[in-house]
C-alpha cells in the first residue's frame, strides 16, 4: 500500500474510534492528537491567511490560465 493509503486509513480509523467514544458517552482527548489537529495550533492566524490567499491564487491562475 502507499503512504497515502496508509495515511488515509488511519485518518479513517481515528476518525470512527471517536465517534464510537462520541456515541457511547466516553469523554474524548481533549488535548490535539493528530497531525492536522496540531498544525492547526501551531500556525499563527496570518499564516492560514497567507497560505489560503496563495492556494486561492493557484486555483484561479490553474482554472482561468491567465490574469
């Protein structure tokens, strides 16, 4: 299997096991546990701002070819 695979897969896992913890009543982690839960944090708001507008630019630019 490839790492995407492998990584989609374990998303998958963790995702279900909370639900199933969601739906028993368990309490959950409440500390971020996975790698886009903790980027998340650790980025500052005017990153996720530069990297959205870059992102967004792309698109435009891959979509419409020009400006």
């Amino acid at each position: 299997m490839s790492a995407v695979h492998l990584a989609a897969r374990g998303l998958i896992e963790d995702f279900f096991s909370r639900f199933e913890n969601a739906v028993r009543g368990e309490p959950g982690n409440a500390s971020p546990s996975g790698m886009a839960e903790r980027l998340w944090f650790m980025m500052p708001p005017w990153a996720w701002a530069v990297s959205t507008l870059v992102a967004v630019f792309i698109l435009y630019w891959g979509v419409h070819g020009t400006w």
